[in-house]
C-alpha cells in the first residue's frame, strides 16, 4: 500500500510517541484538521491505526478520543515492505526527474549546431540516464517476491531464518531464486 507522505508522518508520530488525538496530530505535524481526519481515515481503513481511550482535550467539553498505531499489522513491522516502498517513491521521482531531463534535452538539441560534437555528448549523456534508470528498475525489480509456490515459499523461509540479517534484501531474494531453481530441476 503507497502511502501519502502525511499518512507516513501520522504512522511515525503515533509509534513513537504513542496515543494521540486528531487535533493533537494536526498541532504536532503543521497539517490541517481536515487533511489529517482525511489520512487517519484511510489508514484506520487499511487496519494500520486503531482507536485507544477517551482523552479530556483542555478548550473542548467532550472528550476525544486517541489513536494508537497497530503493530500487529505485517506492514508496519515488514522492513522489507518499506525498504520496497522507499525504492519505489525513488524510482518513481527518478523516472520524474529523467522525463523532465528528456524535455530539456529535446528544447537543447533544438538550440543545438552539429559543430563542435555537442549533440554527441548529449546523446551519450542521455544514454547514460536510461541505464541507469534501468538498473535501478531491475534492482526494484528483484526484491518483488516470485509466484506463491509452496516449494518457493518453503525454501524462502528456510534462507530467510538461515541468513536473515546478515545480507542485503536483494541478495537474499537472488539466493532465494537460484534455490529454487535449484530444487525445480
């Protein structure tokens, strides 16, 4: 599940700093009443806060009730999940990043004469840029889990138990696949 950078926020002020009302989470993140209502509506609706105790707020005459985040939920506790959500909101500005470079490129080439071998280095320049948005695509890539094979799932959590901590996400991922493939033939 993407979540919006206020969600996150919310997320993050409620683990860490535990119950909190609406209006004590909007003072706290510079955000909106409404904006914030909005947020904590989509993550109580995604199972990823939950409602606490009836809180006395000092101004109001009924009490309002706090939130605490859910950490029996898998999400929040998967660090793979949000090392995966990270790399996405990456990929996702580079690829943003790149087509505003593709413009440029386009508006420079324009401007450009073929003298001197301007429009050479700017190929190779922009060649470079799809490389690498490229590599970066199949690194995301690797870290999305195979098809839900009982063989497959077995042989993941055998590695994962064996060499959990001690490897980088992707390289466990890759271990895992050969395995597999392994054991497959």
């Amino acid at each position: 599940m993407n979540l919006t950078k206020i969600e996150k926020k919310i997320l993050q002020h409620l683990s860490t700093n535990g119950a909190a009302t609406v209006q004590e989470l909007a003072e706290a993140l510079a955000c909106s009443l409404s904006g914030t209502q909005n947020a904590m509506r989509t993550l109580r609706a995604a199972n990823l806060i939950r409602p606490h105790d009836l809180k006395h707020v000092p101004g109001f005459y009924k009490r309002h009730r706090t939130y605490v985040a859910n950490t029996t939920d898998a999400a929040v506790e998967n660090p793979l999940h949000d090392r995966v959500a990270a790399l996405e909101d990456a990929f996702k500005n580079l690829t943003e990043t790149h087509n505003k470079v593709v413009l440029k490129f386009s508006e420079y080439a324009k401007n450009i004469s073929h003298f001197g071998g301007k429009t050479e280095q700017l190929d190779r320049w922009f060649n470079d840029h799809e490389v690498w948005l490229t590599f970066l695509d199949d690194r995301i890539r690797a870290l999305e889990p195979a098809t839900a094979d009982p063989l497959y799932t077995e042989i993941e959590r055998d590695i994962t138990e064996t060499l959990g901590g001690k490897y980088s996400p992707e390289l466990l991922r890759a271990t895992i696949d050969n395995a597999y493939a392994e054991r497959k033939k």
